[in-house]
C-alpha cells in the first residue's frame, strides 16, 4: 500500500452514517485512513491523488459492526448442520436445512458412516432446534439409533442445550445419580439425553467438545475473517472465550489476527461461570492485554452471562413467566458471583457486556450495575444489555439513568418470532420483545447483531429484521417496535462501535478514521425493506486494504 498516495474511489453513492455529511460522490483514502468524503472534484484537488474506479458502480458504506458475535461460528462447519433452515458457510457453500426430525437423524447416519471406525471419535453436530417440530423429539432414544457405540454430541442452535445419546452420557459418567441442574431426566430417573446450560453441557462436552466457544483455531478464526468480508462486516467479536488466561492459550488469536487478517476483531474473556479464574486476577490479565491490543486484534473487554435461551426455556422472566407457566429458566451464575464478577471488572476499568435474554436478568444486571456504580462511580463505561430481548420500557429508561447500552438481538423476531407469540411468552410479550423503538425513545445508545453462529452473520438481514420485524410466516412481530432503515443501519455502524468503543475509529466514513467500508450492490435505503436482507455484498474493504468475498455454491 502506497502510504503518501491518496486513493479516490467513486461510487453510485456514499452512505456515510455522519450527520455532518451524510452522504458523498465518493471516498479519499490515504494509507489506512479515510482522508476526505465529498465529491469526485472536491477530492481530485488535493495533492497526489489517483482515481481508482473500481466501485464506481457500487454503493460504499462503512464496514458494519458485528458487536455480538463468536469467533468459533468459523469451526462448526467442521461438524454437523442439522439447523432448520439453510445456511452458507465462509466457503459459500450452501447447506440445506432439515425440515424434519427425520432429515436430521438421517443426516447423522450419513456423517456417522463418514468418521472412522474409532468408536471413541465423537460424532458433532450443531444448529438442533426443536421448538421447530413439535410432538417429536431429539433425545439420546433417538440418537441412539445414529449410533449405540460412538458418542454423538449435538448443540441446539442456542448453544445454550444439547442433546447426547447414551454413549456420550455413558462416556461422561452422566446417570441417574448425578445431581447437576440441568441435566434433565424422565420419570424413572434416567437422563434423557438433554442438557441445558453450561454446568450440565459441560460434563460430555470435556470429553466430546462440540461447544460454541470451543474449537478455536487459527484456522476457524481465518473463516470467521471471511464470513465476515462475505457480509460487509469489518469489525467482529468473539464474546466470551477462556483462551485469553495465557499467552500460550491465546496463540490461536495472534497467530490468525495479524496485518493482513479481513477484519477487526474485539475478543471477551468470558468473565464468570466457566472456567476457575477469579475475576479480579483476570481484571489484572486483562489489564495487561488491553495495552497490548493492535488495530485488527482488541483485548480487554468481559463477558458475562446470567441466564439462558427463551426458545429453549432457560432464559430467567419476570412476571407473567412463560405462556404455559413452565418453570422459570437457568441462572448461569448465582447473584452473588455475579456481584463479585462485575464490580471487580468495573473497577479495574474494564468494558463488561452481560448475556440478559429475560427481563429478570436485566434487573438483577441493573440492581447490580446501581449497587456498583454508587461504590465505584465510572463516567462513560458503557457496559451493556447483550440480547436485551425481554428489557421492558422501565428498564430501558434505568439504563439510560445508569449509562448502559444495549445490543439487541433483532435476528430473533425472524428465526423465533411465531414461537414467541405461539409457544413461549405470547402475542403481548412477543410484541414487546427485541424493542428498539423503545431503546430510541429512551435515549439508550443500542447496536443490533446476530450472535453468529445461533444465526447466520449478516448485518444487512438483521437491518431487515429490525424494520420489517416479519417472522417466518409472515407475521408483524410488534408493529409499534419498528425502526427506520437507516436507525438500523446506524444501529449496525456506529451504534456497534459505541458499544465496543471504537467509535472514534470506525463505524462512519470520516476524515481520520479507519479506511474501512462494506461495498454494496444496491442502496439500503433505496430499496423496499423486505429487500435489503438481499442486497449482494461484493466486498469490503479494511484500513484500505480490498477483501472479495467467496463465490456460494452447494455443500
């Protein structure tokens, strides 16, 4: 990259997400940085230009913000797909989805036959949802038919559930005396084969593995970099990871995130609730890390979590609870470690995004932000609802009093909106539900993201979703929660970078930012809202260096 030379590239139109000059003929860039937005004349009159043509058909917007997202997505293509609905890996292949419990079992089989002989090598599979079949089941009855003898292993899409087999149970010394919450059992006492949340999932994921956040190569993080320059994202997390505990266990991310690696990447220590160190000897580490952050790789930020899945009934609801008075979900961690966790954190001056899926979990994170706060005040910490689904208008105005943010999960209302309004909480709650028009009046700084791999990276449908707020059969999930398309849009650009602090280096096109912009084939706001999810993305470009994306084709 010449570092003197400053490259003007012209464009159908420039969407720049800043107020002062919300959008351009084209873009000036010098090194990594953005030199100047304006028009083509305005840019040939400084010094040293050359004009680059190459997106003169394209429309250029910054690179979007994935501020929820997991770095392990780029690994579970090693295994199994059984999800619902199709999906494209970071190599563009498609992958069918499973319409039936049937398809899912028999796509078992198939990979069953493809492993070695090994009965100990384990049978991983992920993207299991069975909210989506109703009156049938995935169970360790039926796994055992793919296999008697080999572990298999199978992740909901949530990540948050499994479902094992009786070998894998046998492996990991899963009975009927074993006393873990969450290991669920049938009348006579014996397992069944699900486990919900990390306590009960970890006991055969130690010897199987098959984990959201496990499986972290330098390999997977480099198909992560990619599904990321397939979806015009050029800033990704991993939100919760183990690996940042030394310097030898974090050489996967040094070794894939260096110079020429398609994205920035933010990773989260996962804070509380895995793993045995104590938060305030990680605050110290992470401390230390975040000094040495580069521009592509970003340390020193905390995750943590304090319930589970609505869909998969672990999620923690206040009052009226689930539609069918179910028992109410899982606390990952107890409120009291919580406590611990998040003022040790907070006061080592530390970004902490916390997993609140129920609105029994935003409050016990605001009482706990309040209690802190009022020991330890902190100007600007921006901590931050992650999922935010069930955050009720109160709440939204405590966090605005509290300064913390939220980062939605609009992708839901799409993948799980008819089982919300049918199945789980109900029409009124499900209106309710992922409220980002509630976030904005509420003057709460909010981004929306997909948590890939629960489901698929792509910003632009999440944009969708958030202004069509359509479930999959077509329903209005809540009317009244719809945001505009460019909120959205602003929500996936510099509603991101706030959350993850980076908003004065990326998440608009502005003079001393980063170079880094998504190339688009048509204008988000220039098209019905139903289709934006479809717009082709043909590329990205990150601290002025150009990424193509993958060419799709069929697994």
């Amino acid at each position: 990259m010449d570092e003197q030379r400053t490259f003007i590239y012209p464009a159908k139109i420039v969407r720049t997400m800043d107020p002062a000059v919300p959008e351009a003929e084209a873009v000036a860039v010098r090194g990594d940085r953005i030199r100047a937005i304006g028009s083509l004349a305005e840019l040939r009159a400084y010094p040293d230009t050359v004009v680059d043509d190459r997106y003169a058909d394209d429309v250029l917007l910054p690179g979007f913000v994935e501020a929820h997202s997991h770095a392990g997505s780029g690994a579970m293509w090693e295994h199994v797909y059984v999800g619902r609905f199709e999906r494209t890996d970071p190599d563009g292949r498609l992958w069918p989805g499973c319409a039936t419990v049937a398809d899912i079992l028999e796509r078992l089989r198939t990979a069953e036959q493809q492993l070695p002989v090994d009965p100990g090598v384990p049978l991983l599979a992920w993207g299991l949802d069975p909210i989506y079949y109703p009156g049938e089941a995935v169970l360790a009855r039926e796994l055992d038919t793919v296999s008697t003898a080999r572990p298999v292993h199978v992740l909901h899409a949530n990540g948050h559930l499994a479902a094992v087999n009786s070998a894998a149970l046998k492996v990991a010394g899963v009975d009927r005396d074993t006393q873990v919450e969450g290991v669920v059992k049938h009348t006579d006492g014996t397992p069944s084969g699900e486990l919900r949340e990390w306590a009960a999932m970890s006991l055969v994921q130690r010897i199987t593995g098959g984990g959201i956040t496990g499986g972290i190569t330098a390999e997977a993080i480099r198909a992560f970099g990619q599904d990321a320059v397939n979806t015009g994202t050029t800033t990704v997390t991993d939100l919760g990871t183990l690996l940042l505990t030394s310097d030898e266990s974090m050489t996967p991310y040094l070794e894939a995130v260096t110079e020429d690696f398609p994205a920035r990447l933010s990773v989260f220590h996962f804070g509380a609730g895995k793993g045995t160190v104590v938060p305030a000897e990680a605050a110290a580490r992470l401390v230390e890390l975040r000094e040495r952050s580069t521009g592509k790789l970003r340390m020193g930020h905390v995750k943590l979590m304090l319930d589970g899945s609505i869909q998969g009934f672990t999620a923690r609801l206040q009052e009226p609870g689930y539609l069918d008075s179910r028992p109410n979900g899982i606390w990952t961690v107890s409120p009291a470690e919580f406590e611990i966790a998040l003022g040790a954190y907070h006061q080592a001056g530390l970004l902490v995004h916390v997993h609140c899926n129920g609105d029994q979990a935003t409050e016990l994170f605001l009482n706990t932000m309040e209690k802190v706060l009022v020991a330890h005040p902190r100007p600007d910490h921006r901590h931050t609802v992650t999922h935010s689904q069930m955050t009720t208008p109160a709440q939204y105005k405590r966090m605005a009093a509290l300064g913390v943010c939220a980062n939605i999960f609009a992708n839901h209302i799409w993948a799980w909106g008819d089982q919300h309004i049918d199945i789980t909480v109900g029409p009124d709650r499900a209106a309710r539900m992922n409220a980002a028009a509630t976030a904005l009046r509420c003057g709460v700084p909010f981004s929306l993201h997909c948590d890939t791999p629960v489901t698929p990276l792509s910003p632009l449908k999440t944009v969708k979703h958030a202004v069509t707020r359509r479930t999959v059969s077509g329903r209005v999930m809540g009317e009244h929660e719809r945001i505009t398309a460019e909120q959205a849009l602003e929500a996936v650009t510099l509603g991101g970078a706030y959350l993850l602090k980076m908003d004065h280096q990326v998440g608009s096109l502005e003079p001393g930012k980063f170079a880094d912009l998504a190339v688009l084939g048509a204008d988000p706001l220039a098209v019905p809202a139903e289709e934006i999810g479809e717009i082709p993305v043909r590329g990205t470009v990150v601290g002025g260096t150009h990424h193509t994306p993958t060419v799709h084709g069929s697994a």
